[in-house]
C-alpha cells in the first residue's frame, strides 16, 4: 500500500485522556482510495475511512477497546497473582 503524505497529531483527537500523547497519522491511500489512519505507539493497528475523520475516530475507537483490555487483563492477572499469596 503506497501512501501519500498525511496529518499527524499528538493531541487526544477526541478529548479522550487515555489517548492524549499518542501520535496518530492519517493518511490518503491512492491505490485503495481510501484514509489510513496509524498510531505509532500501536504499530499493528490502524483503521481506513472514507474520511480522515472517519480514519481517525474509527482508529480512536480501536485504540480505546485495546487500552480497555490490556487494562483488564493487568486487573485479572494481579487478581491471579495476589490469590496465590
């Protein structure tokens, strides 16, 4: 996938404080015709839009539901940790 230059932003793109710091790219994608958006703290993840909005807040959403799980698989492993105490 060739892309073309695009928008980066460090700022939380949807007021979200778990997202503030992260540094998304959204970027257009001629040969799908398509947005690609990107976060470089989550190389493997990324969401296409027929927007960069549409990217972005699709990727947002994305990033959020991956924060959330490894958050409670931390709680259920401590959980696991402190029961063999």
């Amino acid at each position: 996938m060739n892309r073309t230059d695009g928008e980066n932003t460090t700022a939380a793109p949807g007021g979200n404080d778990d997202l503030a710091g992260l540094r998304f790219h959204v970027a257009w994608c001629p040969e799908d015709e398509t947005y690609v958006a990107t976060v470089a703290e989550y190389p493997l993840l990324s969401w296409v839009g027929d927007t960069r909005l549409d990217a972005l807040c699709g990727l947002e959403r994305l990033v959020e539901r991956t924060l959330d799980g490894q958050r409670r698989d931390h709680e259920s492993a401590t959980d696991r940790v402190d029961a063999l105490r």
